[in-house]
C-alpha cells in the first residue's frame, strides 16, 4: 500500500536550466526503512520500481491532473 506525503518538489532537479531530466517520486520504503527514487516508465503510465535493499516491487499509476505529492511511503 502508498500512503501519500505532502511536498512541493518538482520532477528532477538538481541538474543544468534546461536540462532533460526523468520525471520520479521520492519513496520510503517501510520494508527495509529506506528511501529510493522511482522513476515514470517508457508508455508514461505508472511510476516503478523497487526497494533497493530487498526488491519489494512498487508501482504508482500516473494520472492527469494527478497528486501534486512527489514523495510517498510504501508499507
């Protein structure tokens, strides 16, 4: 289950102006208590990915006009 977390932070950042940046979601991840970035896949559909410590598998479906949340916690 994701349970959403407010924030503002926008899609990327931290590189150049101008630059192309993949858009993702900030997760914590209960199973381990670990943070991870998962990134939009190819078809823009969902946000996927996993934990990095024991591979639990997450997925976010992406919406128009969707949840203005970049962060979130998967138990």
């Amino acid at each position: 289950m994701v349970a959403a977390q407010d924030s503002a932070d926008s899609h990327g950042g931290g590189g150049p102006p101008g630059a192309r940046t993949r858009p993702y979601i900030g997760v914590l991840f209960r199973c381990c208590h670990v943070y991870a970035r998962i990134y939009l896949n190819r078809a823009g559909t969902a946000y996927t990915g996993h934990c990095p410590k024991c591979a639990a598998r997450v997925s976010v479906k992406a919406r128009p006009g969707g949840s203005k949340s970049r962060f979130w916690i998967a138990e």
